[in-house]
C-alpha cells in the first residue's frame, strides 16, 4: 500500500508573478555584459548582501567572464514583518578588508534606502578605491533615503515581492520568479 503525501507548494501561495524566470535571466545577462566592460582588468570585489541576494549575486557572476572576487555582509532591517524599522545591524561583517579594492554591491532590492545608506557608509569608512552599487529591483515609490543606482535591474511597483531571493517570514526565496503573495497569506506567519 502506498500512502500519498501531500506537500503545499510555496508557489501555490503566489497571486500574481511580476518577473518571470526568463525575463529576470535576459535582464541579468544585460547587467552582466555592462558590469563587465566597467571592471575589466580592475580586480573587482562583489560584497553581496545575505541572504536575498544570493540567486541574483549566483546568476549575475556567471555573466561576468573577468576575475572577481566575493565577499558578504548579513544585515537585518526587517525581522519577519513587510515594514522597515530604519534600524539596520550587521549580522555578519565582511570576510576580507576592502581598503583600495574596487567594490560593487550587489543587492536584491532598493526600498526606503535604509539598509544600503547603512551598508554603504560602513563599506566607504574602510577606504575601498571605488563603492557602486548593483540591485535588482528598485521600488522608488518607497524611497526615504535618496540613494544612487548604478546598475538596476527593473523597477517596480510598490508592492511587496517575494522569490528569485526575496522572503516573506523567510519563506519563498526559492521560487525562480518573482511575484505577489496572495493576501490571505500574510497575517499566516
Ligand atoms: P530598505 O532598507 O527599506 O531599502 O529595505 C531593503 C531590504 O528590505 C531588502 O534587502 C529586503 O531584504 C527587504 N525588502 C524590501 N522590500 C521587500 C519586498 O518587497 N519583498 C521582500 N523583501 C523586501
Ligand atoms: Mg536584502
């Protein structure tokens, strides 16, 4: 006898998706080849922002055929909710200093500004010889801090997001597109 289990599918909870799998894979081979002309022979060092970032950093490094290397910064902004506090920690600080390196952040997504004023203030206080910054969405409708963009995937709008990375109480970063969740999912957790 066989018994049938039944797993709910995290994508079951999505309402609407906003960027799918292969509109998000054309867009970061776009930043790619710009990241590239930009760094090549400049030894870049790519400080992504855990844990959102990490499909974006993965999928995005692959498109860049020159020698980089990786570093990460663990921040929390948030705790489990969908509303910012402004209060930025780090979690996890930076493996290897930045002094004099030329470095790119590479970020999941620019919403009131709070995390990466914070982020990049503590990069720029360890004199690296350049700081820009790469995210993959940008939401400009939620802005307090004015922050520049020096790659940006796509904007959308205000509206909170998860997959390709981004959670909701931590789940949903698996999905391989980015979308809405239904709203009798939140208040679940
Ligand atoms: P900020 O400090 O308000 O700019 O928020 C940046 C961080 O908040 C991001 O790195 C995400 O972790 C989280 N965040 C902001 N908007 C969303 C969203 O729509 N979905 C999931 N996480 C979000
Ligand atoms: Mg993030």
């Amino acid at each position: 006898m066989t018994t049938e289990v039944r797993t709910a599918s995290p994508a079951d909870d999505i309402a609407e998706i906003l960027l799918d799998a292969p509109t998000i894979a054309t867009r970061v081979a776009e930043l790619g080849r710009e990241i590239t002309a930009e760094y090549a022979g400049k030894d870049p060092v790519f400080v992504s922002i855990l844990k959102g970032a990490l499909p974006f950093l993965a999928d995005l490094m692959r498109q860049v055929p020159i020698a980089v290397s990786l570093d990460f910064l663990e921040v929390s902004s948030y705790g489990d909710s969908t509303e910012t506090s402004g209060v930025v920690r780090i979690l996890k600080d930076l493996a290897h200093p930045v002094e004099g390196r030329h470095v790119l952040v590479v970020e999941d997504i620019l919403d009131t500004g709070f995390t990466l004023r914070y982020v990049l203030g503590h990069l720029r206080d360890q004199k690296p010889a350049s700081v820009r910054l790469c995210t993959l969405l940008d939401k400009p409708a939620r802005r307090i801090v004015p922050i520049q963009i020096d790659h940006k995937g796509f904007e959308i709008p205000d509206r909170f997001v998860v997959g390709y990375g981004l959670d909701y109480g931590e789940r949903y970063r698996n999905l391989p597109f980015i979308g809405v969740l239904k709203p009798e999912v939140y208040g679940r957790r």
